[in-house]
C-alpha cells in the first residue's frame, strides 16, 4: 500500500538513536495526514520499546529484520552508527522498502555505488539525508550567487569543528573521523553553491588521533574559472562553522552552524528563516529543519521518483569520490577500503 492509497507516509525507524529522536520530533511538525512513524526497531526490545513509548509508536522491534518484514512499514530511516549504514540498507531495500538513510550514506565510493545498484534493480527509492540541501535558505542563497549578487563567485570558505571525546568519532570500526562526520557537509555546501562541477584538483593535509582516523584537516580545490574552495573540519578544535562564498563585489556568509543555519548574511543585510519549536527537548541543534527532507522524501515517493533531484544519486556519488581521495591523501583507512566487491 503505497503513500498516496494510505493518505500518509507510513516510516520505519532503524536505531533508537539520539538522531532518530530529532527526527521523530522534526516530522510531527508536519501534518498527521502525511506522515505516521508505525514502527522502530534496535539492536534490543526494550530499547525499541522505551522509544515507542516515547514517540507515540505502535510497534517495537527488537531486531531490524524484524522490522523490515513489517508489510506496513514503506519506508525506513536508517539512523544508525555509520559502520552500519551499508547493510542496513541492503537490509530494507532487499524486503521491498524505500530507504532515508542518516549520512554517510556508506563509508566509501564503493559501497555507496553497491546500494545504489541495488535499491536500481529493486526499483526503490533511495536517498542519503543530507538535510542541509533541502533548508530553504539554501536555494535562497544559491540563486543569489547565480544571479551575480556578489558578482563573479571566487572563493568559498568553509569551517566545522568541535572537540569532541565521542567514542564513535574516534572509533575506525565505527567510521569515525572528521571527514565523514562534518566534512560531508562542508563538501556539499561547496558542491552545491559551485553547482556541481568537479575540481581541477583536491589537496587535503592532517592530522590524525592514535586510533587512525582523521583529527584535523585542510583541504584545498581548486576550480576553473579561477575559482577555490578552502575547508577545514575537525574534531579536537572549535571553529567558526560557517560557510562564506566570495565573489567580486561582495561576500554572502551562511552563519554559525551553516549545515542547518537558519540565516545568512549578505550585502543587503541579514535574512532569518526561523524553524517551527520541538515538542521536545532534542539533541542537535535546529533538529526540527529535518522535516525538509522528510517532506521531500514524501514528494519522491508520491510520484515515484527514485531518486530526489536535490540530491540525485550522482551527487551522493561524487562526494564519496573526493571523501574518498581526501581521505588517501590523509591515510585514513577503513575495513570497508579492504574489502573487495
């Protein structure tokens, strides 16, 4: 039964996590009749159980599979630790769900392109959950770049970083690391403003924590047209977290927390895009813009879009290539880098 028979989207939730909290919140901030969270899953009953009782669930599972045999489920939010996005969304795709799944969508090219194929020849929808490309805010500020707002786009200066002890970000079996945490945004905000278009050139230098995943990193692309991007993400420093795209009459700054800021200043002043309140306490910061992509999500499946066209699966694909060399140049490795087809 598909969204538009039942009148809602009828989600799964893979992972009782601290993300899949926000994002329960985020979609009860849109309306009843189009969208319903009718099951959870984790790795133990009552860890399921306690977040159904939380969130106003039906049901509660204590294994995945479980879950991903419940014929009322249609699609399922993978919001899991990275290590096990991959199999997670085999696991959905292959009993016949459509797939949300928390970024990185895997942990390198080569696994992301295996899901791909996949979710293709199951003829099922499949998106990573890059929120920040459905905030409003963003088309906004994309369309002034476009628009020559600031003249001729040349720079781009990008910034996430926090200190941080989380076990799992210094964990390599988990995909730990800065890049693939943080540095996936910071990568799209660039892709995106710089409209898709491949670098003439990465060059990444950084350091490393004792487990062996990347600490601190700089990274430089250089672009056609004389135009750079210059990142830095890390999980031992604060940093300014912003995003500034520079061209030659002026500069547009998408301000602190840019991968769900909700304003952006520019030559013409500061605009503002505030977000509905939670009903909860949550987590994140401006959890509550995940229901950006939930509706988009929506849109997709009610007209039978595998793919969504703000973030097409060649876009996904295209950022796991430059995590990817970023991370070589680095010498970031994962088991999953080790492992062949």
């Amino acid at each position: 039964m598909a969204a538009s028979e039942s009148g809602f989207t009828r989600w799964g939730i893979f992972g009782a996590s601290k993300i899949a909290h926000d994002f329960s919140i985020a979609l009860k901030t849109l309306p009843e009749k189009e969208h319903k969270i009718v099951a959870v899953a984790a790795r133990s009953l009552e860890r399921a159980s306690d977040f159904a009782n939380r969130h106003t669930i039906e049901k509660a599972y204590g294994s995945y599979e479980d879950l991903a045999r419940d014929e009322n489920v249609e699609v399922v939010y993978v919001s899991s630790i990275n290590s096990q996005h991959a199999a997670l969304c085999k696991l959905a795709l292959n009993n016949g769900k459509h797939v949300l799944c928390e970024k990185p969508l895997t942990l390198n090219l080569k696994e992301t392109k295996e899901v791909f194929k996949l979710a293709k020849a199951k003829g099922l929808f499949l998106m990573e959950a890059i929120w920040t490309r459905f905030f409003p805010l963003y088309s906004d500020v994309k369309n002034l770049i476009d628009s020559n707002a600031i003249g001729k786009l040349r720079m781009a200066f990008v910034s996430f970083g926090f200190n941080s002890d989380v076990e799992r970000l210094h964990n390599p079996d988990q995909g730990g690391g800065g890049i693939l945490d943080i540095g996936i945004y910071c990568l799209h905000v660039v892709d995106l403003m710089f409209g898709g278009e491949e670098p003439l050139s990465i060059t990444a230098a950084g350091q490393k924590t004792a487990t062996g995943v990347d600490s601190s990193v700089a990274i430089t692309m250089l672009y056609k047209g004389d135009k750079m991007a210059s990142i830095t993400i890390s999980i031992a420093a604060d940093l300014p977290c912003e995003a500034t795209f520079s061209g030659s009459l002026g500069s547009i700054t998408i301000n602190k927390m840019f991968h769900c800021a909700t304003s952006f200043t520019s030559p013409a002043g500061t605009k503002e895009y505030p977000l509905p309140e939670p009903s909860m306490t949550m987590n994140f910061v401006n959890s509550t813009g995940m229901r950006y992509e939930i509706e988009g999500v929506r849109n997709s499946l009610l007209t039978g879009e595998r793919e969504n066209p703000i973030i097409p699966w060649k876009t996904t694909e295209r950022i796991f290539h430059w995590m990817d060399e970023i991370r070589r140049q680095i010498g970031v490795v994962y088991n999953a880098d080790l492992q062949k087809l």
